[in-house]
C-alpha cells in the first residue's frame, strides 16, 4: 500500500461519510415538518405559538 492510496481512500470515506450524514439529516428534518404539519392539521399547537394573552 502505498502512502497516497491511505490519504485519497481517507479523503474519500470522509467525503463519503459527510455526504451520507448530510443527506440522512435532509431527509429527517422533511419528515419531521411532514410530521409537524400532520399534528397541526389535526389542531395539535406548539406551546410557541399560544395566543399572547397571557394563557
């Protein structure tokens, strides 16, 4: 094995672990505003979003 193959096949499973971390979070954070639009469709509210009035 030679000194450049170690270096490029770690740049490269670095690179292949950041795309993957990358796209598994873009693909959780749809599926949790999905999620979130189903709860408030169904009248379910954030506590962030109560009326002003102080209740």
């Amino acid at each position: 094995m030679t000194h450049a193959f170690y270096v490029y096949s770690a740049y490269g499973f670095a690179a292949l672990l950041t795309i993957a971390v990358t796209l598994w979070v873009w693909a959780d954070g749809r599926a949790r505003r999905k999620e979130l639009a189903v709860l408030e469709a169904s009248g379910i509210r954030r506590r962030s979003a109560r009326a002003k009035d102080g209740a």
